[in-house]
C-alpha cells in the first residue's frame, strides 16, 4: 500500500483531533501539523507520534503556503474564519496541485469556493468543501434522505442546541470564535435556495416544522452552507434552507442581537452579550418535557416517492463525544477515504457528492459514544412519512 504525506493546516481544538487520527492511519506515512503559532504546533505533533513534526506557516503568505503543499499529498484546513481564510487556502492549494478537505462552516465563501471548481478540475484536484460536523455530517443524512425520495423539491439541514452536546467543557456556552461566527449565521442576510436559485433572506424566521414520525414544531432559520453545497451538488433542486431548533424563549434574544448588529454592535459584542444572557451552557440545556424533542444533527427531504407526496427524515443516533471530534473525526475520515483513492471526483465538490453516506457512517460509528454507542447498522435513523 503506498502512503501518503499529509499537511494538516491548524493547532486548535478541532484541528488536533483530526490530525491525532490521520496519525493512526496506516496510509500516511508523515503528517506535518502547520499553524502561525509554532508551540502549539509542536504541542500537537507530539501528541500525534513519531509521524507527525511541527512547522509553522503562516497562510496569509501565498509563496510560503504553497511551497508547504507541494510537500505534500493532500491538505486538511482546519485553519478559520473561513470568510478570511477559506478561499486563499483553496486557491493555494488548486496552485500546488494537492488534495484539498477543510471544514468550512461559512456560507459565503463556500459559494466562493464552489465557483472554482474548473480551476480545481483543470488542476486535477479533489476539493472537499465542509466535511465536520455541520456541514458534513448534516450534508451526509441529507444525501441518505434524499436517496429515499424519487423527485426532490425541498431539503432542509438541522442542528439542535437545546440537547446536550456532548459532555465536554469546551461545549459550554462561552465566549469563543464559534460565538462570534454564531452571531453572524444569525444577523444581516443568508443565503438560500429558492427556486433553484441562491437568493438572500432574512434569519430567525419561524419554521413549523413537520419531522416525519415524531411531530411538528417551531424551528428558525439560520445562516450555513448547505442550502449553497445542495444548490450546486443538485442544481435542479427548487428549495433548500438550515434550521436550528432551539428553546422557544431564546429567539427574542437573538432577534434582539440581530436588530443591534444591523444598528451597528460588533459580532464580538453581541456574542458577549449572548453568553452574558444566557448564563447557562449546552450542557444544561436540559429539554422541556412539553416540547417535541428533535434529534442533534438530521436532514428532511420533501418531494414524491412512487407518485405520492412523502417526506423522508434522516437522523444520527450518537456523535462523537464534543464538537471538536465530532468535527475534526469526519475531517480525518474524509481524508482517508480520498487518500484510499475512494473518491474519483475532480473539482470542488460537497460531502453529499463526496462520499457514499452508507461507507462513511460505517467508518464513523465506531467514533459516535454520546450519548451511548449503537450498532454502525442503527446509527442512522430514517423515517418516512407520505400524505
């Protein structure tokens, strides 16, 4: 089996988890960890064994970041926020000619990125555009609901923060990056899909959503990618948007924030504000016994089977145990499966296209603890419902 030499862009929390597992894998034979700070490079790459030795690049500097990927064989970018970063890594990468998987979770420059994709393909590169936990896991029970459906005329991605997410410290609700960039998923405009066309609308807005076999609720929308990795993962697809289910009496909140931001509050201040508000972390977001629960991460697809209106559900059972395993995890999966050769696409391209979901859960359900483990044959959960 020939290995591979892997760059893995990215010391943080969720870059280390996913390096730590490509470390483990018998097709890479050198894992270099790259980040702007050197020490916490080198904290990683000893974590990660003998494979694995530590530089540091800085990615805002073209020359050197494309050198770097010329030594190896494929790049995993877990280096953020994607709307500064995601793009130049990207085109790097197209410019070294080396397999590309980040986990972009920024709606915006995912568009970006998909719009090179002949560059990619001219390139000869595969490019995986938002492999974590969403989009990734999301745009994978997408793709298993959708499969389900003969005509598809609506898919709709899902993340629950009102179930606990994991255990970890590092969940709870404090001020963090990801607060940041939660404040604008939920501010300003988002994209969606809407008559096959990307389109721009306003967050928060009430969903009553009807989950095949467990009922209807009110969930709002929010700012992510995969309304814009389905728009070009299945371009005759009509309507495409992400909700988040989240405890009724938070909306006025986060409307709240939203309105402060437009008039000018910062996205750092509103994210302060929120963790300010809230006082209380994931992990005590215990559900209330009168409100329909929903699962953590699922996908609805909504169209015709054998000429009858249906709508197909596609849900996971466990995750791995914190959000940065259950983003770095699929990151490292990813990489191995095109390190395998078992991804033939060339271009950019979404998970959804990526991989074949059965595959991939498969290697993911042995990782998938919390809240308990199950067999990889019952980790996803579909339901159908036909009207």
């Amino acid at each position: 089996m020939a290995t591979k030499r892997v760059l893995a862009l990215g010391a943080g929390a969720m870059g280390a988890q996913a390096a730590a597992m490509a470390a483990a894998f018998p097709e890479v034979e050198g894992l270099i960890i790259a980040d702007l700070n050197l020490e916490a490079a080198q904290r990683v790459a000893a974590a990660c064994g003998g494979k694995a030795r530590a530089a540091g690049i800085d990615v805002t500097n073209p020359t050197e970041l494309i050198s770097a990927m010329r030594g190896a064989d494929l790049v995993m970018n877990c280096v953020g926020p994607f709307f500064r970063f995601g793009v130049p890594v990207l085109k790097a990468a197209i410019a070294a000619g080396v397999d590309y998987l980040d986990i972009c979770d920024d709606p915006e420059p995912t568009r970006a990125m998909h719009e090179y994709r002949a560059q990619a393909e001219k390139a000869g590169i595969t490019a995986i555009v938002g492999l974590g936990a969403s989009p990734g896991l999301t745009s994978l029970l997408a793709a298993r609901a959708r499969a389900e459906l003969d005509e598809v005329e609506e898919l709709i991605a899902g993340w629950n923060i009102e179930e606990k997410c994991g255990g970890d410290d590092d969940d709870r609700l404090s001020y963090s990056a990801a607060i940041v960039h939660w404040m604008q998923q939920c501010s300003g405009m988002i994209l969606e899909c809407d008559g096959g066309r990307l389109v721009e609308k306003k967050p928060l807005l009430d969903v009553s959503l009807d989950y095949p076999g467990r009922g209807r609720r009110t969930v709002y929308t929010v700012g992510h990618p995969e309304p814009v990795s389905f728009h070009y993962s299945y371009p005759d697809l009509p309507r495409s948007f992400c909700v988040m289910v989240m405890p009724g009496s938070f909306i006025g909140d986060f409307r709240s924030l939203a309105q402060q931001i437009e008039a000018g509050l910062s996205l750092e201040e509103a994210g302060k504000l929120l963790v300010e508000s809230s006082g209380q972390g994931c992990a005590e977001l215990e559900h209330p016994v009168d409100r329909l629960r929903l699962p953590l991460f699922f996908a609805i697809a909504r169209g015709t089977k054998a000429g009858r209106p249906t709508a197909a559900a596609a849900s996971i059972k466990a995750i791995p145990p914190g959000m940065a395993r259950t983003t770095g995890i699929p990151l490292a999966l990813g990489a191995r499966l095109v390190l395998q050769g078992k991804v033939a696409a060339k271009g950019v391209i979404a998970p959804e296209l990526a991989f074949d979901a059965a595959e991939f859960f498969h290697l993911l359900a042995p990782h998938c603890t919390f809240p308990a483990q199950v067999a990889a044959s019952e980790l996803i959960e579909v339901a159908l419902a036909q009207g």
